[in-house]
C-alpha cells in the first residue's frame, strides 16, 4: 500500500493566538485534504486553540518539542502527556535549530522519542547534515548515526508509526533546497537504515519527509521522489496560500502514485 503523503507546517516561533486561529480558518476554508495527511505544529500557547479549530477536520497538531519526564519539578518544560490533552497526535523531535541552540543531542532525541511513543503522540524525528559535514561527505555517516540513536530501544511497531523528516540542516531557512535527486539519494538511504534496525517491511511502512526551503514551486518535484513522504515547511507553511499550494502539490503526487 502506498504510504500516505505527511504535509507539516512548522510555524517555529511564529504567530500569536489570534493569528494562528486566523490562519487555521484560512487554512479549512481553502484548502482540500483527501487523500493526504495535514498537520501544523503551532508554538505551545497556540496548540489548544488550534486543535479546537481543526477539530472535526482532518488536520492534525503537532508540538514543537517536549519533555521526557510525565511531570516534576522541571520549569519550563512539557510532557508528553500534557500536549496529548492538548490536542496534539505528533510531536516534532530534534529539529536542527533545537540541537543548535537549545543542546539537543543524539541522546536526548531518543528519550523524548520514546517519551512521545509511551504516551501515543506520533514523532517527527527530525535529522540532517550540516554544511561542513555535507562538505566532508559526511551526509550518510551523520544521518545514520541520528536514526540508529533516535529509535534505539524503541519496538519495531511503534518505530514504523513514526515520521523521520531528513531536513539538510545548510537547506533550512536559507532558499537552498536540496535537488529533488541529492534529497531522494538520502531518503532512500534512511530507509535502508530503518530496514537495517527493524525489517523490510517496518522500511516500507515508514514515513520520510524531506524538510528545508520546500516552497509551492519546488514541492511538486521533490515529492514525487519515491522515498519523499512528504514536507516538513517552515517559512512557506506561514501563509495559508503557499502551505495551501504545497499540500496540492502533495495531492497530486499521492494521487499518481
Ligand atoms: P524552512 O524550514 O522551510 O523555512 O526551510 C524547514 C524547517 O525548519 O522545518
């Protein structure tokens, strides 16, 4: 069976209340989801809000990060079991910008992996390259080491559930997006990777997006690789009618497949 396309919005450190319920209206007014799978990871205050205005849609809500503890003395964190109640089914896990600036790390990613798992949000475990190791042709050397520690001890039916978003770290935010063919090299890679920790068939099941300036005029081509599940979107999913674009896009290529 085909795996379905996953279309996220990662709105990052963006949009107040009002403008992500605004942009969420927009969004069910405009947009068609059949056939594809549609989820926005608004900043923590917007989440409830944001699932109450999709609710009855078949958008889904994601967090932008967690905590691997249930509760405690912790300030400034989020568990798992908080954003459920939330309204959240996924839960974006070691995106770049938080191992750059918040010191994310291999291992941190799979406590919060696990964490999510536990209490049935679905991951979005993000890896990718950076500049410099992409230079040094350290591209596969460094995703293969983030999925193998991302999911280590994790059970192969929770594992397949999940989402891996390969985000080439020098392609976020920048306007360079890896070619169509450089980010379905990786892709197919990462599967190989997963086959390797679990089966072929949890492989074939799992989901892959690619992630870093995905945009309405290079969506169609990077999508239609045969690894690319999907898009993890920052800058393009701020604006319903580019994210809009971006999930016809998706449309069309699930469509076809
Ligand atoms: P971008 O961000 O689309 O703005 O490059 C992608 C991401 O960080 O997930």
């Amino acid at each position: 069976m085909a795996r379905t396309q996953i279309i996220a919005g990662n709105w990052k450190m963006f949009k107040t209340i009002p403008e992500a319920q605004a942009f969420t209206q927009e969004l069910i007014g405009s947009a068609d989801f059949s056939g594809v799978e549609v989820v926005l990871c608004p900043p923590f205050p917007a989440l409830w809000p944001v699932a109450q205005a999709v609710s009855g849609t078949p958008v889904r809500v994601a967090a932008q990060n967690l905590f691997w503890e249930d509760q405690g003395a912790y300030t400034g964190e989020v568990s798992a079991p908080m954003l459920r109640e939330a309204g959240c089914r996924y839960v974006v896990i070691g995106h770049s910008e938080r191992r750059q600036y918040f010191g994310e790390t291999d291992e941190t990613v799979n406590r919060k992996v696990k964490a999510a798992l536990r209490h049935g949000l679905t991951p979005i475990v993000c890896v990718g390259e950076r500049l410099a190791e992409r230079e040094a042709g350290e591209t596969f050397k460094v995703v293969e080491r983030q999925v193998n520690s991302a999911f280590e001890g994790v059970e192969e039916a929770a594992a397949a559930g999940a989402v891996i978003a390969y985000e080439p770290v020098w392609a976020i935010g920048t306007g360079r997006t890896a070619s169509p063919e450089d980010a379905q090299a990786v892709n197919s890679f990462i599967r190989g990777v997963f086959g390797g920790l679990y089966s072929p068939a949890a492989a074939e099941r799992v989901r892959i997006q690619y992630g870093g300036s995905v945009t309405p005029e290079n969506a169609a081509s990077l999508l239609a690789q045969p690894d690319i599940d999907g898009a993890l979107v920052g800058g393009a999913s701020l604006k319903a009618a580019s994210f809009v674009a971006i999930i016809d896009a998706a449309r069309r290529v699930q469509t076809a497949r």
